[in-house]
C-alpha cells in the first residue's frame, strides 16, 4: 500500500513523519506542496491513498486532489486542515476531512480501511461555489497533534524547489526504508511482497544470495556475499516489471551511482551496481548491528560522553553528504545503525535536490529524538539543553550540523580529560555494553594507551598552536592532500630546481572548508588576527566582504547570482591576505610557483596537466562560458560559472584536481612591488599552460573567479613582503 501525505505546515508533516513514516506495511511518502507532492507520487508509480491539506500555497489541496485523479484514478483522498471548511462540502464530495487538532488514530483507522478495501466514510455534500482559499481562515489556532505513544521515528520532510502547479519534476526515487514498525501505532493490514522467483542459494553478478529481508521500493533485497571478496552486503534487485522501463532503470542506477560517491566511516556506501541476465541489482554496505529505535526498547541508556560520541558521528556523516552535494532524504532513526563497533552508520537516500537548510533541521531533529530518549537521567544539563535545540519548535534552535558537531566536540573533550584523569579505559567511554559485549582485552589496553596520549598531547598541542586538538575534534577541514616527492623538476623555462617532499591539496578550497574558519573566527573573535600576515593592512577582517550572500545560500544548496552553488564549490572573492591567514589557521601555506606548477606539470613535464595538447572538454575555462545564463549547464566541458571541485576533470600526474582551470588561485610568492600572482586559468578565461601565471594583482583584491589552495610546508625561499594597495 502506497500513502501520501501533504501539509505545507513542516512541524505537522513532521509529526505524520513521526507515526507513519516507518509502517512495515506501506510506503508512506510527505511532501510540503503540490510540486513535491506530485514528483514522489510519480516516483511512487501507483497511489492507494492521499491526505491533503486544504489550505496551501501556491496550489490549494483540491486542485492538487484533481492532478493525482489524473494519474491514480483508484487513489483513495483523504483532506485536513486547521481551519473551518464548512464552507467547503461540495468540494470536499464524499473524502473523509480530518479537522486539525485530530488524533492520529483516526488516520490510522483510514488506512486501514484502505487496507481492507472497506468503504470510507463520507462528508457532508451540501453544494456550494467554490471560494479562493487565500481567505483569512477562520480558525487562528495552531494545529496540535496528539502523539501516538512510544513512537520513535523522527521528522522527514522531502523538500523540492517550487515548480508550477501542472509540471511533473522528474525525480529520483526514494528508497524504502527498512525496519520494525512503531509499537502502539495502529498499522494497515500486511500486503504481499513482490511475487519473485526463489533466489535464496543462487548467484548473481558474483554474489551469493542467502535470504530475503523487507523490500525496497526498488524491489526485493537480499542478505549476499560478494564471492570474489567474501564480503557481506545488501544486494538490492530492481522489480523485473518495473526493468521494462527505461526511466526505471535509470532511476535505479542514478540512486546507486549517487549513493555509491559517499565514502565516509558514517555513511553506508554503495559498492557497485551491475545487470545479469536481465536482473538489474547494485550492492550496498551492510554492517551487523541493531536500528537505532530498537535502543530505547532494549532499555540502553548512554552517558553524555558515550551520546556525543555518536551523536557526531552521525552529524560528521551528514555534514559529509551536505559538502558532497549528494542528494540525500532526511534522515530517519530506523537508518541509523549501531554496528558492532558501536559507532552509528546512516543510511543514504537519494531524493530529489531540495532546500539544504530545512534538511539540516530535520537531520538534527532526528538526531536529538534518536538520543533523547535513551541519555542517562544522570547527564549533564548543558548536553540535554543541546539535544533539546535540535527539536522544533524551539526557542533557539541549533543553526547548522556544524554547530552540533562542535557542541558535541566540547563534550567529548570535557569526557576525555576527565575519563583519563579517572583512569577510565576509552573501551568504557565508547562502549554501548546493552548493545555489543564483544571486546578485546589487548584492543582496551592500545584504546587506553591512546587516549592517555591524547589527554597530555593534544592539551599541550592546543595550548600552543590552537590548531591540532580541533582538527582531532573535527572542527576544522580534514586534509584532502596528495604528496609530490622531493626531487630535482625542471620548470617550462628550462629552469632545474630542487625541491624537498610537500604536500598541496588535491581540491581547490572549498566553500564549506572556508566556513569553518569564519566559524572559528566568530567563536575566537580576539584571535581573528592570530594567523595574519605582517603587513596586512590595519582593520581588514579574514570574513570576506561577500560572504553574508555566499555561505547562507551555499548551505542551502541555492544559487549565488544565479550560479549553483553549494558548500563543495570553490571560495571565490577572497584576496591574498585572507587567503594567506586560512592557510596558516589550517596549519598550512599558500603554495610557492615552483610547487604549484610542478604539482600541476607533474615529472613528465606536461603543458597541462593531462598532457601537452590543450582539450577544452577536459578543464572547466570559458568554452561553455556564457555570463547572461549563469544558471546554464556547459556542452564541451559541462560548466558555466565554478563547479563543484569534486566534479572536476583536469587531473594532473600526481592527482592534483582543477589546477587547469575553474577557478584560478593565488600562490604564496610575491613581487617587489607587493602584488600577488595568480595561477592557472578559470571558467571565464581561456586555457593557460601550466607555467603561465593569470595576472598579477593587489593583495586586496578580489574577484568571483579567483580562489586558492594551500600546502603543508612554507615555499622554499623567503618572499618579499606584499604591500597593501593604494
């Protein structure tokens, strides 16, 4: 049975959420307009049952009732609202209206009546014109719900940007999820799964299937065995009716191929996706360990430190998929699992491209309501105060995943120092022992031993640099850096030099990297200067002039001037300075010429980094550049302002990405005058060679097409002081 549920009211949907969105016998999917409502409806390829609500923007529930009798005909509607619709029989016809506040049973009893094929109860019809639904409502009141007792499932809501009202977006699907169902909630009756032929003990695509568990969306899943690796997964199949369909069968493959990007220890990845004699199938991670919403029903109950330790982990995933740009659904407490290890992993749904800021609220409402229930009563106030800014509806709610990720952090540092000074193994202070008993006495020694490092080293580090014990605690970029060898290269100019082994950043800096720096920047704001240059001109800030317009929409996933833009772009409209002083935050420099054309040139010598002809497919520059379209994609190289670094294709010999072009990048070295140079080509100007500099220019200056990366030692040889422009 397939259910849907539309409410432009999130912190109602969010409570629908809550009940029914782990049914173990439906697909239920929510949607905050008729836009989103209509794609997952299409995704869902057939409709048993919606409930709409009557009042919403810009397109009202029974016109939105009207577009799914299109297309699902036998769907069975249901309406709500807040307000009085007594006014409004003729419209409503025969569909049940459920009057906001109502208590969830009464839904639930519809469902099931759905269920059973039973006859739903039909509404007064006294016919009256149809009125604009833009009226004042007569009822002011805020909806409440009545929560259903011992539900564990947390908000979702699948947000998607506002189309016009008669135009189906083509989206992702959106797997099923997998779990128990919630105790005390009134469930529909079981449907059948899907008539498959018995595979249990056969083999497809070089995996051995054991035994069938609940379905997907996509079809049926299986417990397997990768053969070659022996290696446990889940192997899920695409329904073989649903394989006649060439948008079906791309669906299924862009949902493997999105997930399959994500490589992160919190994350659950796809391994490889395949065909074999007709069954389409991809294989996913699968880790031994038990749902997070079974904890709460097991009686577990977590100290802070233990709580914060995989309330990061999981934020640390999200935060992942966010710079990533993966579209991914909200999270949802039953795709959390604790593994053996107990550390969470979080499932991966791809789902249409939505609105980032009301995604990260929803993932930390998940987070909060997966961890609230189970925190000691012993816990300090400070972390219940932090889970509890996590929910909605509070007075002031945590802003980001970051922000989370850093209140656990502090935590996490408090329970270490205090652990270590009390003796206390780190096997204790990650152990979930209600969860996983399995423990290696030799492991608890090492952990110990470890964390007794940590507690005196990275207190002296932080003490002295400031830098160490937050990138330990995740509060400052980790490193993506490819190492060049010491060696003696010879430059395009015919030029031998030597240098000693350095390392230099594989992407440009991103957008979400440079965050973290203004985030440190406004918690530490006496130390803003710490990293500064010398000559830095009196009274310049290290946040750059534009960044109000750039990070909020970034975060969001929207556009910059009609760019795409997220927190896996380049930073863009940064000068020498600023650049210099995240360089040395990060405990790094700003590359010399020598490193940066070498890294780019490789020991082969190349004119570009992949080789010496120049191909225009290859790096992003100004062969698909078009400034009175910034929203448009690129034909030749697939970009028309910046792009994501990750999606770039100029790869140099040592696997250095996007020196050829997207953005350009100032380096450390300087001349007399006090100008700063700039490297490599952009998406608005034409190719350069490797060993051509872009221009020469003010520190202070700064452009959308100029960004920068750094390297982990100092360039070789002393470099004039930069003088601040006039």
């Amino acid at each position: 049975m397939k259910i849907l549920f539309v409410d432009d009211d999130r912190d109602f949907l969010a409570t629908l959420e809550a009940t029914f969105g782990q049914l173990a016998s439906a697909t239920t999917r929510f949607a905050s307009d008729a836009a989103s409502a209509l794609s997952l409806a299409e995704s869902l390829g057939t409709l048993d049952g919606a409930v709409l609500d009557v009042v919403m923007k810009p397109v009202d529930g029974f016109t939105l009732r009207d577009e799914l009798l299109k297309r699902f005909p036998n769907a069975k509607i249901a309406f709500s609202s807040a307000f009085d619709m007594s006014g409004y029989s003729a419209q409503i016809g025969k569909s049940p209206f459920f009057q906001k506040p109502f208590t969830i049973p009464k839904i639930a009893e519809w469902l099931q009546a759905i269920a059973v094929n039973e006859p739903t109860p039909a509404a007064p019809s006294a016919a009256l014109p149809h009125i604009s639904l833009t009226a004042t409502p007569h009822v002011t009141a805020t909806p409440q719900v009545t929560a259903t007792p011992h539900v564990t499932a947390t908000p979702h809501i699948t947000a998607t940007p506002q189309v016009a009202a008669n135009t189906i977006p083509m989206a992702r699907v959106v797997s099923t999820p997998t779990g128990n169902a919630n105790q005390g909630t009134p469930q529909a009756q079981p449907t059948a799964q899907i008539a498959m032929p018995a595979l249990e003990g056969s083999s497809i695509g070089g995996y051995n299937i054991h035994h069938r568990i609940p379905d997907t969306e996509w079809g049926p899943t299986y417990h397997a065995t990768q053969v070659a690796l022996q290696r446990p997964v889940f192997l899920t199949l695409l329904d073989p009716s649903a394989a006649a369909s060439p948008a079906r069968r791309d669906a299924f493959l862009d949902e493997a191929r999105n997930r399959a990007q994500s490589h992160h220890p919190s994350v659950l990845t796809v391994y490889e996706t395949g065909e074999q004699s007709g069954w389409y199938f991809f294989a996913s991670e699968r880790v031994e360990g038990r749902p997070m919403n079974m904890l709460a029903l097991a009686g577990v109950k977590l100290s802070a430190p233990q709580a914060a330790e995989i309330g990061k982990h999981i934020a640390a995933g999200l935060a992942h998929l966010n710079h990533l740009g993966t579209p991914h659904a909200g999270l949802r407490i039953n795709e959390i699992t604790i593994g053996s290890d107990n550390l969470p992993r979080i499932s991966n749904r791809t789902v249409p491209e939505g609105d980032q800021h009301a995604l990260n609220k929803i993932n930390l409402a998940t987070i909060g309501a997966a961890l609230l229930p189970i925190l000691s009563p012993a816990a300090p106030t400070e972390f219940v105060a932090l889970l509890s800014r996590t929910q909605p509806g509070h007075k002031a709610p945590l802003q980001s995943i970051e922000e989370f990720i850093d209140g656990c952090g502090k935590f996490q540092t408090q329970a270490i120092f205090q652990n270590v000074a009390a003796g206390t193994p780190l096997a204790n202070f990650h152990s979930l022992d209600d969860i996983a008993k399995k423990r290696s006495p030799f492991g608890t020694f090492v952990k110990a031993m470890l964390l007794a490092a940590i507690g005196v080293g990275a207190l002296y580090l932080y003490n002295r640099t400031g830098f160490q014990l937050d990138v330990l605690l995740g509060r400052k970029p980790v490193v993506d850096e490819v190492q060049i060898p010491a060696g003696s290269y010879t430059l395009a100019n015919g030029k031998t030099v030597e240098l000693p082994a350095f390392s230099i950043d594989r992407h440009e800096v991103t957008i979400g990297e440079y965050h973290q720096f203004v985030k440190w920047i406004l918690e530490n704001p006496q130390d803003e200067f710490k990293f500064n240059h010398p000559s830095t001109p009196r009274g310049t800030s290290n946040i750059p002039e534009n960044w109000k317009i750039y990070q909020p929409r970034a975060e969001r996933g929207m556009p910059v001037r009609g760019v795409p833009t997220s927190y896996d772009s380049p930073v863009v409209e940064v000068n020498w300075y600023q650049a210099y002083a995240y360089a040395g935050w990060r405990g790094r420099a700003l590359p010399s010429v020598e490193q940066w054309e070498i890294a780019a040139r490789g020991k082969e010598g190349f004119a570009y980094p992949w080789g010496n002809d120049w191909d225009p497919a290859i790096a992003n520059t100004n062969a698909d550049h078009t400034p009175t379209r910034p929203d448009a994609s690129g034909k030749i190289d697939g970009f028309n302002y910046w792009g994501a670094v990750k999606k770039q294709r100029d790869i140099s010999p040592f696997g250095v990405i996007g020196l050829a072009g997207n953005v350009s990048e100032w380096v450390g070295s300087v001349t007399k005058d006090g100008k700063a140079l700039i490297k490599g080509a952009n998406y608005a100007s034409a190719g350069l060679t490797s060993d051509q500099a872009f221009k020469l220019e003010a520190a202070t200056w700064a452009w959308e097409t100029v960004g920068f990366r750094t390297v982990a030692a100092p360039a070789q040889n002393p470099e004039p002081t930069p003088k601040p422009s006039e």
